[in-house]
C-alpha cells in the first residue's frame, strides 16, 4: 500500500515537473512572439508617423498639470 502511494505521488511529482518545463517553454515561445510583433509594429508606424509643425501664433491645447 505504501508503495503504491510512494510511485503514485512520483508520478504527480514528474507530471508537474514535466507540465511546468512545458508551460514554461510555452511562455517563452509567446514571449518571444510577443516582443517581435511589437518590434514589427513600431516599425511600421514610426515608418507612417509624421510630426505636425507649430506655426508661430497657432493655438494649441495645454493639458493642466496641476
């Protein structure tokens, strides 16, 4: 009886093992995708985004800090 629960509780202990390098890996994975997409991105709009000039005297909204 008690080697039964010794083995079955080695064999949660490796399946949690095993799950965690899993979900972990797949952590990295997304991770990974995650930054090279936002890399993509910001390429793209840097590539499309233009600055608007200010000429003197034009009106313009001041956000209030305080």
């Amino acid at each position: 009886m008690l080697l039964a629960q010794a083995e079955e509780e080695d064999l949660c202990d490796d399946w949690v093992a095993l799950h965690r390098e899993v979900l972990e890996n797949a952590w990295r994975v997304a991770n990974r995708n995650f930054e090279n997409k936002c890399q993509s991105r910001k390429l793209l709009y840097d590539k499309k985004a233009r600055g608007k000039t200010l000429d003197v005297g034009q009106r313009v909204l001041v956000r209030n800090l305080h």
